[in-house]
C-alpha cells in the first residue's frame, strides 16, 4: 500500500473511531504539538493529532496504527524538556496521540490511600481535588498547572518531595496500558503487596511512551500536612550544606521533606526576574538552601525542630544566615524564587540543561570541577547550579552571561555537555536524574550505557513493539 493510501485509510478509521471533534489535520493546529518547553526539538512534523476520548478509544487508534505500521508519539502536557513526547526529525511523520482528554478521576479511597486517575489529568487539577478530602499526592512540580500524570508516570518525574517521598515511580500501585498491538493490560491493581509474578508496571514508569502507553494509574496518597515549616538558608559552602543534611535527617527525620539548593548566581537571577524581587537577607551570599519541614499533626513543633537544627549549623559555622518564612505568603515567596530560575536564565537566550545526579557526598567536588571547566573554557558563558540536594540532584545550566544576552550560539553551549557528563557518571552518577531521555540524550545512552544495559533495553523494545512505531527515535 502506498504512503497516500495508507494517510487516506488511517485518516478514515480514525475518524470513525474519535469522531470529527477526536482528531485535526489542521497544520496550524498542530504546531503547538511539535515542540516541548525546551525549545530545543524542533524539525519534526505530524499529519495528524488524535484525541482519544476512553482508554478503549487509544486502543483502537493503536490497533489501526499497528496494523498500517503507522508510528505514533504519544503526548500528555507537553511541559518535557528532552524532547520525548515530540515528532524526530527523520523518517515518515507519526501521528501525534494526545491524552489531554482521558482526565478523570475514576476514584478516591480515604482508607486505603490510593485515587485511580487518567493520564490526561492535570496534576494540579488531581492536588486540588484531594485537598478537599485532606489527601495529597506527594508529586510536586514547577510545572503542575499543565503537566499531566501519564507524563509525570511516563517519564518517572521527580521534584523537590521525592527527598521524602520519592521519585513518581514509587508512588504507583498500578497502570493501565495500551501496548503497541492495542492490547490492554490492565495492571490497576491496590495492592501495596503482591508478590506474584514480574513487576510489569515498573517497565512502562520512566520508559517515556516507547514500550506502551498509560492511560489509567492508581496513585499512592499521604494526608495532606497539617503544620509546614519553611526557611530560607544561606551556607558557607556546598559541603557544609551537605553537613547541615546529614544533622537535619539525624534530628527531624522523616519530617524533611525538601532541601533545595541555588547558587548565588541562581538566586540574583531569580530576583531581577521577579516582580518586586528582593533578596531576604541583607546581602547576597553565594550558597542558599531552600528548606521544608512538614508533619500531618498539628502538635509537631516542627518551628522549635527547625530553629534548634539551624542554630547548632550556626555554631558549628555552616550557616550563615537564615530567615524562616513567618506565614504562607513569605513561605511561598521563598518557593516562588527557587522556581523562577529556570525561567529567568531562559532570559539570556537559549539554554543548555544537565540534569545530573551523583552520590550526595560528590556533590561539592563535581560543582567544583564541573565550574572549573565551564569557565576555564568561556568567559562569556554562565552556569547557574541548583536543584534537589537531598536527593544528589543538581540542575547544571549553561546560558550566556547577561552582557552576552542572545550572543553565544547553542553549539558553543553544548560543546561542553560531554565534559560535564563525564565528570558526573566518572563519580558513580547519571547524566540523566529526572528529565529522562527523549531526543537529546540518546547519544549519552549509547556513550555511557554498557553493551549489555543496550543490549536489554533493545531486546525489551523488540518484545512490546516489534514495528517500532511507539514513539521512535526516543530513549534507544
């Protein structure tokens, strides 16, 4: 069958399974669909954007894409920053599968802790449904008024909680997918125990859309803090901030739930981007940490907790200086800060992002060195380093300085990526924490990944999507 006789065959089945308002072949309605925050994957097209209504629906739609050999890139909110969930470039235009319109809340169990939702729904939309009921899904993100949870599932996302709560591959009970052949399995499972057979879920969490398509999850719950203690913190250094840690989960324990870091780069960014932005302290510092402490019972001194821990960092010359936010609105200044430096370095052009991790006790060595290489190299490039410390991961970006604002070509930026990477994997890291793979990082898999990991993932590939038409060109 030629390529125009199988457009017009799969245009006409799916129509007839979504129906007219299911699907649009408009190019100008589809472009929004073919490139991500990144801003860094574009060059890619797609005839047609599909919208399935029902996980029965993606099936359907899959069945015919696997019979017609049709690749398909599935896609939730969009808000990736490794190119997964957008068309590549090279070889025949995939269709682009939508889930914005599987977003409801099948359930909420308050005794058991769990809710079922769709993958089309809003993260943001989920968090404010619990809080009604007292609950919360411990998944936090910048980006939770847009990102969906198929994505956040899809691409294992992470966040400042999962220090506490873990990344969200550790926050799932059960899926529902759709694989390559349209086959449902349906994984959604309560159980906090089941010991009967192969984890199956784990190999769809994290694996970006390329071994089958969640359409359903059934998400762990906590209840929703009662009391949260937040302080803005500078340190002397990264390691004493990393001493500071090491104290706060000995003598607050699992009431730790966030441990932020930004350099003084970060923070100046973060307040000329701010509107009416000032920095909390006197004078700027070079090392900040943003901290949380929350307990679900009101009678937790955690304000005593937190005051004690910081005094003895003072003492011991780690701290030095601290300012603990006196009500919601200063807390969530402190947070608004922190999460305005991905957008205020996006001010100076384009950006090269490294989301890296190691083991935490290397974590001020590879500042150390990764900045050595950055500016033994550039004096026109600037790297501002922030990010999870609680759990190694470090946001490492690369942008040029404010005075070369637009000036310093993406390739120069990139050039030193390798660099950077090999300073992180040679500490026992990853060149990939959170963000995942997609397109920008396929190269690291083949460079840093064993021949056996490779070999493994491929043959996994092969077994669920022997076509290759789920989201190809991404991960492997």
């Amino acid at each position: 069958m030629s390529r125009v006789s199988v457009a017009r065959s799969l245009l006409k089945r799916i129509e007839k399974i979504v129906g007219a308002s299911g699907y649009t072949a408009d190019p100008k309605e589809i472009e929004p669909y073919l490139s991500d925050a990144s801003d860094r994957c574009r060059g890619g097209q797609s005839p047609l954007v599909v919208r399935p209504a029902c996980t029965s629906e993606v099936a359907e739609v899959m069945r015919v894409c696997y019979e017609l050999r049709v690749a398909v890139v599935p896609q939730g909110g969009n808000t990736g920053l490794v190119g997964g969930g957008v068309p590549r470039p090279q070889g025949a235009p995939p269709i682009i599968l939508s889930l914005t319109r599987l977003k409801r809340i099948r359930a909420v169990d308050a005794i058991g802790l769990t809710t079922t939702v769709e993958a089309g729904c809003v993260l943001g939309h989920l968090q404010a449904q619990l809080e009604t009921r007292g609950l919360w899904f411990p998944l936090r993100l910048g980006a939770e008024g847009s990102c969906q949870i198929g994505g956040n599932l899809a691409t294992n996302a992470g966040g400042p909680a999962a220090l506490r709560y873990g990344n969200a591959r550790d926050l799932v009970l059960g899926l529902e997918v759709v694989l390559a052949s349209g086959e449902i399995w349906d994984g959604l499972r309560r159980l906090r125990k089941d010991n009967s057979g192969y984890d199956l879920k784990q190999l769809f969490l994290g694996s970006e859309g390329t071994l089958g398509i969640i359409t359903a999850a059934v998400l762990k719950l906590v209840a929703r803090p009662r009391q949260v203690q937040t302080a803005l913190v500078s340190v002397a250094t990264p390691a004493a901030a990393m001493e500071l840690l090491g104290r706060m989960t000995v003598l607050v324990g699992e009431h730790l739930t966030a441990f932020e870091y930004l350099d003084g780069t970060s923070m100046a960014l973060a307040i000329d981007y701010t509107p009416a932005g000032r920095n909390p302290f006197s004078k700027p510092h070079d090392h900040y940490l943003l901290l949380e402490l929350a307990a679900s019972r009101a009678g937790d001194d955690l304000g005593q907790c937190l005051e004690a821990v910081l005094s003895a960092g003072m003492q011991k010359g780690e701290v030095v200086d601290a300012v603990i936010a006196a009500s919601l609105e200063q807390a969530r200044a402190f947070w608004h800060l922190r999460e305005s430096v991905p957008l205020a370095q996006r001010r100076l052009g384009v950006v090269v992002k490294h989301d890296i991790s190691v083991p935490l006790e290397h974590i001020p060595t590879f500042l150390k060195q990764a900045k050595r290489l950055v500016f033994g190299s550039r004096v026109d490039i600037l790297a501002t380093a922030f990010g999870h410390f609680g759990d190694g991961n470090i946001h490492f970006n690369l942008s040029a300085t404010p005075r070369e604002r637009g000036r310093v070509p993406l390739a120069d930026l990139e050039r030193l990526s390798r660099g950077i990477y090999d300073i992180a994997v040679g500490m026992g890291g990853s060149f990939s924490a959170e963000h995942g793979v997609g397109r920008l990082r396929r190269e690291e898999v083949q460079h840093y990944k064993s021949p056996l990991e490779r070999r493994l993932m491929r043959d996994l590939k092969q077994v669920l999507d022997p076509f290759d038409i789920l989201n190809p060109g991404k991960v492997i």
